[in-house]
C-alpha cells in the first residue's frame, strides 16, 4: 500500500479548507523565503568579499613595515661590515653605535678567518680577543658562504630572537654575527588605526608566534592546528579564507607573505562580526515575513470558505451514500465545474441504487456456493487423511458414504464390493439406509448384469437416474422406488481394468444431480478406490511377512537339525578313519593309507562347514550365548600361530606376529575368538601366493586393536562390504577355486559384535588387505 511521503502526511490528512489556506500562505513564504535567501547571500558575498580586500589589505601593510624594518636592520649592520673598519677599537665604536641605534640588536659579535670570536658587544659589557671557537656554529659556517644570511627563529625565554650572520671581504676576512630581539614586531603589527575587532599576529614558516597584537598570548604558540595556519606555512593558498582561532571561533583571515624571511602576516576578524550586515536583513526579512503570513492567512480563509461550502454539500453526500441512503441528492446552487460534479453525483447515485439491489443478490448466491465448496473441501481432506493415516477399510468407507451423502444431500448412500469370481455386488456400508430396504438390498447380492451398477462398471462413468420410475426398471431400481427413493446417483468404482465396486447416493425427491455434484462424487469414488487398494495391499503385505517369518523360523530349524543329524555320523567317519589309520585293525596298504589321508582331510573341512552352518542358525535365533572369562591376548596370537603355520610353510609364506609389550588380561569368549582370528588367518593364507600374514596386537583407549595383514591380491571397494554377508564369495576366478560357503566372515563379525566390537577392512588391489579386529578388553556382559 503506498504510504505517501512523509512529510506531507500532516496535510494529506487535513480538510480541502485547511489545504487551500495552508497553500495560499505557504507560495507566500515561499516566494519571501526565496528573495530573502537570495539577498543575504548575495549581501553576505558583498560583506565577506570587502572584509577579505580589508584584512588582506591590513596583512599585507603590516608585512611591508616588518620587511623594511628588518631590511633597515640588514643595512645598518651592513655598513659595520666596510672593509676600511680593521681596527678592534674601530670595530667596537661601529658595534657601540649599531646597539644605540637600534634597539632590536641584542648582541654582535666579530669573528676572523678562522671562526674565533674577537670581539663581542652586548648593551651591559664588551668583551676583546676571547678567541671562543666558532669554526662548528652554523652562523659561522653558513655566514662564510653566503654574503647575508638570516637564521631559523629560535627563543629565549618568551621573546623570539634571529641571528643574522654577515661575511667581511677579502681572503682572510672575517664575520659579522649579530642576535636581533624581535618583540619589537608587536609595535609594528599594531598601530593605532587597526580596527578593535581585528586580530594580527605573526608566524614563521614552522608555524610559531612570532608577534601578537593580542599581548595576553604566548609567543612561541605552535599554530599550525588553526587551518589557516597550516595551509599558507604549506604555501596551498594565500588568498583570504575562513579560518579558527585557538578558542574554535570561525574567523575571516587575510595573509601576508614576509619572503626575505619566510614568515607570515595573519590578519583576521570574527566572521560573526563580518556578517552583522546579512544578521540584520534577515532580522528585517523576518518582521516581514511574520507579517506577510498573517496577511496570507486572512486571504487564504476568506478564499478558501467560497470554494469549500459546495465541495462540503458534496461531502455529505458521499457520507449519504456510504451509509447505503441512496435515496438523497445533493444541492448545490453554481453551475461551474463543483456544479456539474454535483449531477454526475446525483446520477452515480441512481446507478449505485439499482447495482446495490442486484449485487446483494449476487453475494447471497455466492456465499452460499463458498459455503458448499467449503464443505467440500473440508469433506475432501477429511477423507484423504482418513485413507492416509488408517488401514481400518471399514472406517475409511463409513467416512466417505457419510460425507457423500450430506454433501449431495442425499437422502441415502451405500458403498457396493463386487465378487469378480460370482460377479455380484454386495452391501458393503450403508447410511440412512430404511432397515426394511437395507435387508432387501442385502439379500443374495445385486447381479453384474441385470442391474444399473453393472451398466456404470461397463460404461466406466456415472450413471444419474433423476427419476427412477421412469427408468428401465431392473430389480435394484425397484427396490429403492419400493423404499420411497426416487431419484439415484451410480459411480462405478475402478482401478484401471478391474471393478472393485460402486458408490451409489439416493434420494427421495425426482431431481437431477447436478454436474459439479457428480464430478465430486467421482472425486470421493477415487479416494474409494485409493483405500480399498490400501487395505488390499496392506493384507497381502501383512499376510507375505508372516510367511516370510515362518520360513525364516523354518529356515534355521533345519539348519539346526541337520547340522546334529551330519555332524553324528561324520564324527563316527572320522573317528574309524583314525583308527585305521592308526593302525588298530592291521597294517594299510600304502594306497589305502593315503585314501584314509584324504578321508580325513575331506572329513574335517566338511565338519567345519558344519559347524558354521551350526553358528548361523544359533546367532540368527539369538541363541548363541559367549562363556566370558578372562584370558591372554598373547595365548591366543600364539596358538593361532601354531595352528596354522604348517598351512602356510605348504605354500611357501611365513606367519609373523608382533605383540606390544605389557598387554592387559583381557575378558571374553577365548574360543570365539581363536575363531574368528584362526578364520582370518586362514583367509589370508588361503588367498595369498607370495609374500607374508603378519598379526599386530596393541591396546588402545580400553580396547585391543588386532591387525591381520596379508599381501594378496586385495579386494575391489564394490565387494569389501559383501564379503561380510552370508553365503557371499568375491565373484572372480581366482577366488572360486578356493573354496568355502563364505560363512567365516559373516560368523565372525556377529562374534566380534556380540562382544561389542566391530571388524574393519581396509584393502588395496594388487596391494594387500589388512582385516582390523576392534573390541573391549573387558567385556563384562554379552551384547545383544
């Protein structure tokens, strides 16, 4: 929404009568405030620029008098130089008459060749041939190479001194130096016709008071920190500029250069003094502007109540009209242009009267079409959360009847299965539904083919029958006009070629549905369909899981029992082939030996297999339970070792184990896990040609880190995780021909794990595998 602009928000909101005065005075102020504005400026240009001519002006004479002072000063000292003066005494009258004839000299002094001092003359002594050496004095140094040379301002005490420094003639001639004072500068900065507003000093090019005409303020100042200072010591500007003095006040300042001696005339005024013409026209420009408001105020109002009285007459109006009075006109006596809004008014009026009587009919039709498509929509997401969130068919369809029924009102609603194999349909919910009809609605069902049901299901849209006795007349139809029902709503229900049923509404009265009453239903027939697909899905489902449990159950019962049944006899087989072998029922041919040899053989490898069939089935029932006691990680590295280092010596590999020192005692299962680390090892050996398995055992963080490590030809990423699984081998060549029901692995990460640890793998093609056993020292309790 657009807000406006601020600052008019006050006069947005105001009455026409307000606005207009408020106008009227406002192009008053406005055009004052402009000539106003334009005269002080060009006033205050005037004033500033003769103020800058006459400080600029003051700066610039008063640098002139301390330039031809100081050039008075160079020249009087200049004529002590004259090469007829050689005498000392001749030299001490000269120096006598300069310190008489000009009071700023503080001191001179008269250096030879060589930079000894031979004469020094002050107001209070003289002092002859003290031969002070000042070869290194920078007057002396600088005073020999040139002809006059003026040094750096330096103090002495609170009064700022310069030397100036004069080279004598000839070869061996000597020097002049001579201390002026220069208090003298405050005489020369204010005379008497200075202005008193008017502020003049004195700076050298570091920016330190030299002069004042101010006396109270300390010579010596640093004023570089004043803008005006800093910008003609940096030589940026020398024309007139508004500046600061040391108490913040703007003041309008005019420069004079001293180049001989590099210094700078400042002479400045308060710019509040300088503006006191443009004060006192805008103090007048006030007054009349006070009293050119008060003029436009009275105008304004006068004005302003001719041209609001009809604009108010149309205001009443419109209020009129805003609280729906149609009836009243408004009068208004002119025949301008407020005249003919007037009639236009008056005609809008008209037209509003007879658009407000079709328009309220218009909102009662369409409230009460929001309110059925309110319903609808609320009985839409009644239903889609009712399939949704319930498996219950019967809730699900008690829902959809009810809400169909109060929706179409209809006078009763039913929900129909079909039996494809009887090709019947039969009640499956009712609502409303007569007890009399309703039992002989039940019956034997409504046949597919001798009913208007069946037609829908074959057609494959709804039927609507708006007067029942005028219909074909099958035995369904007859039914419900037997029940007072006269008119009828069929929606087939189906899910692609299959019919699942029908949706039927009735009611008593011999009307039409209407179309969008029907595209609904069909909407409410769909979500139908949807929850009877759900229930059946959901009873296959539930009925596949039971099925599956079982033949898991039966699954492990079978492997249970015949591992008992095979392991009886095999151990019986085993038990009379070491017998023969040994000799007890007589001497073997040699030939018969050998097959005793592989009988044995062949007979523990099977025993073996087994045996981990034995495992599986008791972990997968839960029925594997660990004997934990406490035992040595060493024992069992070395019996594995022994055990199966004649497999490996077979294939030419050595099996090597490198334990930390101080391992703790460790709890558990000792015969597990001489399993599970025998059936790595072997792994290892099995499918390794070349090379070495190495054990390494550590304790680490309360755990013991087994590593078994071998050097063959790894496994790929995609299998390192399937390997674990049951009954899976790496499917490759090279690893069929060895053999085994790929159990050992699987067997011994459910060990590892019932003894909360976990079995990591780490391998590299061509490289090696090294399987990572990680479990508790101290396994206090079987994990489930």
């Amino acid at each position: 929404m657009n807000q406006g602009i601020p600052s008019l928000g006050w006069y947005s909101r105001q009455g026409y009568f307000s606005k207009f005065v408020v106008a009227f005075v406002s192009v008053v102020i406005l055009v004052l405030a402009i000539n106003d504005i334009v005269e002080a400026w060009f006033v205050k240009r005037q004033t500033t620029d003769v103020a800058s001519k006459s400080l600029s002006d003051n700066a610039q004479s008063a640098a002139q008098r301390v330039e031809q002072y100081m050039s008075a000063i160079e020249r009087q000292i200049s004529w002590a130089t004259r090469a007829s003066t050689t005498t000392v005494e001749q030299r001490r009258a000269d120096f006598a008459l300069l310190l008489q004839q000009i009071p700023a000299i503080d001191r001179l002094i008269y250096l030879d060749g060589i930079g000894r001092e031979q004469l020094r003359s002050t107001r209070q002594e003289t002092v002859v041939e003290s031969n002070l050496d000042y070869s290194g004095d920078a007057r002396f140094k600088e005073g020999k190479g040139n002809l006059v040379w003026w040094s750096p301002i330096y103090f002495d005490g609170r009064n700022p001194f310069v030397a100036v420094a004069f080279a004598h003639s000839g070869q061996t001639g000597g020097s002049t130096i001579a201390d002026i004072n220069l208090k003298f500068l405050g005489d020369l900065i204010n005379p008497g016709e200075i202005n008193g507003d008017t502020h003049v000093y004195v700076v050298d090019a570091r920016g330190r008071l030299l002069a004042d005409s101010d006396a109270s303020r300390l010579l010596g100042t640093d004023l570089t920190s004043l803008p005006q200072v800093d910008a003609r010591s940096n030589q940026t500007d020398l024309s007139a500029m508004i500046g600061q003095d040391l108490n913040g006040r703007s003041m309008l300042s005019g420069t004079a250069p001293i180049p001989a001696m590099n210094w700078y005339v400042f002479s400045e005024r308060p710019l509040s003094v300088v503006l006191l013409p443009m004060y006192s026209l805008l103090y007048r420009s006030t007054w009349l502007l006070a009293l050119c408001i008060s003029f436009g105020v009275v105008a304004g109002t006068l004005l302003a109540r001719r041209l609001v009285t009809p604009i108010r007459a149309l205001q009443d109006g419109a209020r009129q009209l805003e609280r729906s009075n149609f009836d009243h006109r408004i009068k208004v006596q002119t025949s301008d242009e407020i005249g003919e809004v007037a009639q236009q008014f008056n005609r809008m009026a008209d037209q509003l009267q007879n658009s407000y009587e079709q328009l309220e009919q218009k909102v009662n039709e369409r409230t009460r079409d929001l309110a059925q498509s309110n319903s609808e929509l609320k009985a839409l997401e009644e239903i889609g959360r009712a399939v949704i969130s319930s498996l219950d068919i019967d809730a699900v369809l008690t829902t959809i009847v009810t809400r169909a029924v109060e929706l179409s009102r209809a006078d009763a609603g039913a929900m129909y299965d079909f039996d494809a194999t009887r090709r019947m349909f039969h009640l499956a919910k009712a609502y409303t539904f007569d007890g009399d009809y309703q039992k002989a609605v039940v019956g034997d069902g409504i046949k597919f083919d001798k009913s208007v049901l069946g037609l829908a299901a074959t057609q494959r849209q709804p039927i609507s029958i708006p007067d029942v006795a005028h219909s074909r007349g099958d035995l369904f139809e007859n039914k419900a006009l037997a029940a007072g029902l006269k008119s009828m709503l069929v929606i087939p229900l189906l899910k692609q070629d299959q019919i699942l049923g029908a949706l039927v509404l009735q009611r008593r009265a011999a009307e039409e549905f209407p179309r969008s009453m029907i595209s609904l239903m069909q909407t409410f027939a769909d979500q139908s369909v949807l929850a009877m697909s759900n229930a059946r899905l959901f009873r296959e489902l539930e009925q596949k899981g039971r099925q599956l449990t079982l033949a898991s159950e039966h699954k492990s019962q079978f492997f249970a029992n015949m591992s008992h049944e095979l392991r009886t006899p095999l151990n019986a087989v085993l038990g009379f082939a070491e017998l023969l072998a040994d000799g007890l029922y007589g001497t073997m041919p040699e030939r018969a030996t050998e097959i005793l040899e592989l009988i044995r053989a062949d007979g523990k490898h099977l025993l073996g297999l087994i045996n981990d069939v034995l495992d599986l089935s008791k972990i997968e029932a839960g029925e594997l339970t660990l004997a934990l006691d406490d035992y040595s990680v060493e024992g069992i590295v070395h019996s594995v070792v022994a055990s199966t280092s004649s497999l490996a010596s077979a294939k030419g590999l050595n099996v090597t184990a490198a334990l930390e020192e101080h391992l703790p005692v460790g709890r558990g299962d000792q015969r597990r896990l001489t399993q599970v680390l025998i059936n790595l090892v072997g792994n290892a050996i099995k499918f390794t040609e070349t090379g070495s398995i190495d054990i390494g055992v550590k304790a680490v963080g309360g755990q013991f880190d087994i590593a078994v490590s071998d050097t063959g030809p790894g496994i790929a990423p995609e299998d390192q995780e399937r390997i674990f699984e049951e009954f899976h081998q790496v499917d490759n060549s090279s690893t069929r021909k060895k053999g085994g029901t790929g159990l050992g692995l699987s067997i011994s990460r459910s060990l590892i794990e019932l003894h909360g640890g976990r079995i990591d793998l780490e391998s590299t093609m061509g490289v090696g595998s090294t399987f990572r056993v990680i479990i508790p020292v101290r396994v206090m309790e079987q994990r489930r």
